[in-house]
C-alpha cells in the first residue's frame, strides 16, 4: 500500500514537472511573438 501511493506521488510530480516545463516554454514563446505550434491548453493561459 505505501509502495502505491509512493509510486503515485512520484507519478503526479513528474506530470505537474512536464505541465510546468510546457507552460514556460509556451510563456517563453509567446513572449517572442511566436505563436504557431503551441499547445491549446498552453496558448490560452
């Protein structure tokens, strides 16, 4: 049971790592007028 939620947490940590590395590039990109090839959910936040 404790190897379970441990192996969860690691889980959700790297998808909040992945969400947060696709918003700063998508923030970077934006910020240099470059809007072809974001991701939707990244281009409207």
């Amino acid at each position: 049971m404790k190897d379970r939620r441990l192996r969860d947490g690691v889980e959700n940590k790297k998808f909040l790592l992945n969400c947060i590395t696709l918003l700063a590039v998508a923030l970077t990109r934006l910020q240099h007028g470059i809007k072809e090839n974001l991701s939707s959910v990244a281009y409207l936040t």
